[in-house]
C-alpha cells in the first residue's frame, strides 16, 4: 500500500464516522482533516513547495552558518548574528537580517542546511 491510498483509506474511515449516529466532527473540522489529507499526497510527479510554518526557525541574537562542499571549495561559512526577523507578506516567507548587512528568506537558509552557533565559536572564527 502506498502513501496515497492509505490517506484514501483514512478519509473513508473519517466519512463512516457519520454513518449510523451522531458525526463526532464538525463540518470545519472535517473540511479541514481532508484538507491536510490531500495535502499528504503523492504528486504524480515530482516537485518542492515551501510552506512557512507559523514561527520562524531561528531567533534574533542566533548565529547562523552552514558548510558547503563543491568540486572547488569545502568549508564553513558563517553568516553572521539574527539581528531581525519578520514576515515578508509578498513571498509568505520569514525574512532574516543578519549583523553584517546579508539578509536572506528561511525557504534559502533551510535549502543550504544552515545551523546555530555559540557565540565564542563565532568570535573565534569570523
């Protein structure tokens, strides 16, 4: 059985909720478990979508870097200390500015695999 038919199978089991008694959902409730639940399938073919979550994934005073490993270059990069975080309604995305001027959405800094780190670390290497 695959992802998608087993979401099949649990809406089925959501709709005989209301068979034979009282629907323990309410119409809200059940618009919105299908809604998830369509959004759990399989698309027929591939593709990413990003979708902001309702908190950022970092904070003002966290220091950001990530490690890049090409054909040409491997080493660590460090982006610098959050100074500002807020929502940028046009791309639906968190937007981050860091203390050196670079800003960046978090759709781009999850994609580089970014990560926090202390303060002395920091210090020591920028």
């Amino acid at each position: 059985m695959d992802v998608n038919e087993i979401i099949d199978k649990i809406k089925l089991d959501i709709d005989f909720c209301a068979d034979g008694g009282n629907d323990p959902f309410t119409k809200e409730e059940r618009e919105e478990m299908f809604n998830f639940l369509n959004a759990q399938k399989m698309c027929e073919h591939g593709g990413h979508q990003w979708i902001r979550g309702e908190k950022p994934c970092w904070k003002v005073g966290d220091i950001l870097a990530y490690y890049e490993c090409t054909s040409d270059y491997e080493g660590e990069h460090i982006l610098g200390e959050i100074i500002a975080v807020r929502l940028d309604e046009d791309f639906q995305d968190w937007e981050y500015e860091f203390n050196n001027g670079y800003g960046d959405f978090e759709e781009c800094l999850v994609d580089a695999e970014c990560y926090t780190i202390s303060k002395e670390y920091y210090e020591k290497h920028k």
